[in-house]
C-alpha cells in the first residue's frame, strides 16, 4: 500500500511504511458513516452530527478514535484498545512473515496491555 502513488500507480492512501500500521496487523480499520437517503453517499466531513454519532457508537464498543490524536488527527481510523498507538517493536518481532498464523498469534497477544 505505501508504493501506491509513490512507485506504483494510484492515489496515496497511506503514510505508514509496512509493519508501522495497526492496519498491517488486522487491529484497525478505516471506516465512515454512510448517509442514508443520499444516493448512497459516504460521509466524509467529521464536524457532522451523523459522523459524530458514528463516531460515538464505535467508541461505545471500545474502539480508539484516531480523530482523538492530536498530532495527526485521523477521523476515519479506529483501532482496538489497549495498544500502543503504533506497532510496538514485540508487535513488529511477532508478525514475521505476516501471515495468518502470525497475525493469529498476535491477536491472541493483543488482548488489552499485551502490546501496550
Ligand atoms: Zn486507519
């Protein structure tokens, strides 16, 4: 993902090299709300009162908001709690070849404080 539009052809979509993103390990995802009677259109904008209920259902259920980072806010990521924001090096030692036995020991560490 981090060659699309950098040495591969395509948009950016991401800053984070391989192995830095909780997206790598399966503990987070990118998601908005979608807007109802509106032809099936995303909402986008997170100054909105729909994206602020979206945002709060998935708090609700435990999620941390990357809209909440001060640095670099980043209103469609949401990842599982407990974690480091970032890919601790124990995370990064685990994940190997990142493949599914990998990424299924991970999630078995990734109980709240096992990566934090
Ligand atoms: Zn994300």
């Amino acid at each position: 993902m981090y060659a699309q539009g950098r040495t591969t052809p395509g948009h950016i979509v991401t800053n984070a090299r391989a192995g830095l993103s909780m997206h790598n390990y399966g503990l987070a995802v990118d998601a908005v709300p979608y807007m109802s009677g509106d032809g099936g259109a995303l909402n986008w904008t997170p100054n909105t009162p729909q994206y602020q209920a979206f945002v709060a259902a998935m708090k609700a259920q435990g999620l941390i908001w990357g809209g909440d980072w001060v640095s670099i806010p980043d209103e469609d990521h949401f990842q599982m709690p407990g974690l480091a924001v970032t890919p601790t090096s124990a995370m990064q030692a685990d994940y190997g070849d990142g493949g599914p036995a990998a990424l299924a020991a991970i999630w078995t560490k990734a109980t709240p404080g096992a990566y934090a």
